[in-house]
C-alpha cells in the first residue's frame, strides 16, 4: 500500500463521511480507510484475508464494473452480507487498474461527493498506473541483475542503485518459488501470489519477478545473518502460491520454495538465484527435506545438483545401482535407500519401513546377488547411496519418502 493511496481513502472518507477502500482488479483491498458505520463481510473479508468469496465476486461483477467507465451502485445483499456501496472504476488511459468503492448503507452520499470521488479514482488510477510501471521496470532489472552476462548483471546493479532499490554492499537472498513437479507451469499465478506478498510485505524489502514457471523474490537483509528475513518470505511466498494454485483448481500441487546464500555484492545476486533454484530442484526430488529448503543445509546434495544435466546424472551413477534399478523392484530399492539414508541401522530401517527384520536381510541379499552389492564395504555403500540420490535427481526413480538424510533418526 502507498502513502499515497492511503491519503486519498483517508481525504474521501473524511469529506463523504462513508468508509472508502480501493481494491486492484481482482478485488484484493490495496488501500482502506478507517471504519465508518457498519462493516460487512465483503469489506471484512478483502481487508483480512486480501480475498472475498466467489459468491460475492459474482454478485459485484453482475453489475458491470469491469465494463464500465462510470459509478455503477451495487444494492444490498442481505443473503450475502453486503451493503449498499458505489462502485467507480479505476482507469488510466482506459486500462482498468482497480475499484474505488464508497460504503454507503444509508444513501448518504452527495452528487458532490459522487464529483470528488471520480477526481479521486482518477487521482488513484494514475498513481497505480506508475507504480505497475516502476514495478514492470524494477522486474526486468532484476532479470538483468540475475542474468549470466556480467555486462548486464553491471548496468543492473547500478540502475537499482540509483533508483534506491538497493544499497551498494547491503546484504540480499534469492528465493525461489515453483510448484512441483520441476517445471510444472502455473503462469499468472505465480504473478499473483508475488504481488500478495508484495501487499504484505514491508515497503522496498524485496524486489520479485515472475517467470514462466517460477517465481523470484531477491530479498533485502538486515544483515548477512539475518536467517529469519528470507525464510519467512521463502514460506510466504510458498503458501501464497499453492492458495493460489488452489483458487485455480489445482490444489493438489505441491510448491517448494529455494533459498540461496546472502550475498554483500550485487553482482553475486546471481549466485544465490542459481543456489535458490537448485535448492528447488532438490526439494522437488527428496520432499522429506520439506517445502522451504536452504542451499546451507543441501550437505552432499550441493555437490550432486551442480551435476550440468540429467545425463550427466545419469552417467554417473554406478553400474549396480543401475542393476538394481533395471529390475523394476521398487520394494528393494526403497530398503536400499533407506537402508543407506539410517547408516545401516538395520532396527529403525525395519521401524520405519515397518518390515520384519528377515524382509530387510532377504533384500539385502538380493543386492548382492543380483548387482554384487556388498553393504559390509565402505566404498560400495558410497557409490550406491550417491547413485540412488542421483538417481532421484535425474528422476529415475522417486519411490517412497526416505527419511530425511539431513536429520539425525529418532
């Protein structure tokens, strides 16, 4: 919200003697002035929960208000709980920017309030329109400042510096945010969900960008130890995404979200996208390591996700494990997995797989005589632990949820 659509609710509402509120297209409130009179559960709603019922969009958008150029009055609708209000499109230049909306329960409201009330959404629609511009161009900077091209990732740095986006040697983080699987698209969505967070974030303190099937938010820190900035962003933006996805009828879509070290150099933005994305992609393949996952806490998986391709992966994993793999035994090789991910403890594989512990040796055995396994050997559990892991990162398999390799077992 700005200052200074804040002052033009607070000046209208003052003058009119009704509440005010200015929402964007989608009827999410972006400024509201104090409370006059009665409140309903429409205006309740796009305050709190920045979203109102479908049934109440339904009824609004019954009366025209994305066609028209002029105050349309909305009636009451006990059924719904809505009051009686004044609907005044938001336009420049004939885009629709948002809604001006004056509670009026009792029919109180003059031709010359009516007046000032169109001065005043033409006075908001204006200002939405700059700041849909400064938002669009402060995005592609940030595109360029994420790029792999130094001369771009330069004369980027130095735009936001002199727009006072960002500070020279302040501390940022990359998070990522994606629904899974790797790649899933979700287009507008993601979008949405940035702008959500940009409503309830603090003014400045992160700049996003919305790409086709992801979405960046490159977080401003208090410090270069400031955990706490950028995770609760990376959760925010995660849940704000998969409400979203759900709103669109796909709720069963699972969203992971990546965060990449801090960085003091601007230039070095880059390097904590590309630890954000890959922290993605790691989380998409092991869901044990949960939906929020840092590039600092990745351990091994650092190493194995800068693997250039899934060929690459794949070529790298030992013949064994692609023995194992070709048998199409999906039992064994969650026990092998898991197996290895428990550091051999035969007792919490069997508890956490709920196997009896002859199961677990019968398979063990297995392992050795069909791919000459031997889990007595150091070196054969290395190759194939990390082979089952690349295994998952190429998506050659994805069977089970082992248990997380980065938390010690119960």
């Amino acid at each position: 919200m700005t200052s200074g659509l804040q002052s033009i609710t607070d000046e209208l509402s003052h003058r009119a003697g009704v509440a005010v509120v200015i929402d964007d297209p989608d009827l999410r409130t972006v400024a509201h002035s104090n409370q006059l009179g009665p409140i309903d559960s429409l205006r309740r709603d796009s305050i709190l929960n920045r979203a109102i019922s479908p049934a109440a969009t339904a009824w609004l958008s019954s009366f025209g208000i994305y066609r028209s150029a002029r105050p349309v009055k909305i009636p009451a609708s006990p059924h719904l709980d809505i009051l009686p209000r004044v609907c005044i499109p938001v336009r420049y230049r004939d885009q629709l920017l948002g809604f001006l909306w004056l509670i009026d329960p009792f029919d109180a409201i003059s031709a010359a309030d009516l007046e000032a009330a169109q001065r005043a959404a033409e006075h908001a629609g204006l200002m939405l329109y700059e700041e849909r511009l400064e938002a669009r161009l402060a995005g592609q900077a940030l595109a360029h400042l994420l790029s792999t091209s130094e001369e771009l990732r330069e004369a980027a740095a130095g735009l936001l510096v002199s727009q006072s986006l960002l500070r020279e040697g302040e501390p940022v983080a990359a998070v990522v945010v994606q629904a899974a699987p790797d790649g899933a698209p979700t287009g507008v969505p993601i979008e949405d969900a940035l702008l959500d967070i940009g409503w309830d974030a603090p003014a400045g303190s992160f700049l996003r960008l919305a790409q086709d099937d992801h979405g960046v938010a490159l977080v401003r820190l208090r410090s270069q130890d400031d955990d706490h900035s950028v995770t609760s962003l990376a959760s925010a933006c995660r849940e704000r995404l998969h409400r979203r996805l759900s709103e669109a009828g796909r709720g069963a879509v699972r969203v992971v979200a990546g965060v990449g070290d801090s960085q003091t150099d601007l230039m070095r933005a880059a390097a904590s996208y590309r630890q954000a994305r890959l922290a993605v992609t790691v989380a998409v393949a092991m869901p044990t390591m949960g939906d929020v996952v840092r590039w600092s806490d990745l351990g091994v998986f650092r190493v194995l996700s800068q693997l250039p391709n899934r060929e690459t992966m794949t070529s790298a994993i030992d013949p064994r494990v692609e023995a194992v793999l070709a048998l199409g035994d999906t039992a064994l090789v969650e026990t092998l997995e898991t197996y290895l991910d428990l550091a051999g403890d035969a007792k919490a594989t069997t508890e956490h797989l709920h196997l009896h512990r002859a199961t677990l040796y019968y398979r063990l055995e297995k392992a050795r005589r069909v791919a000459g396994i031997d889990m007595h050997n150091g070196y054969d559990r290395l190759a194939v632990h990390l082979g089952l892991k690349l295994a998952r990162l190429a998506g050659r398999h994805g069977t089970g949820r082992p248990p997380d390799p980065l938390r010690p077992a119960s």
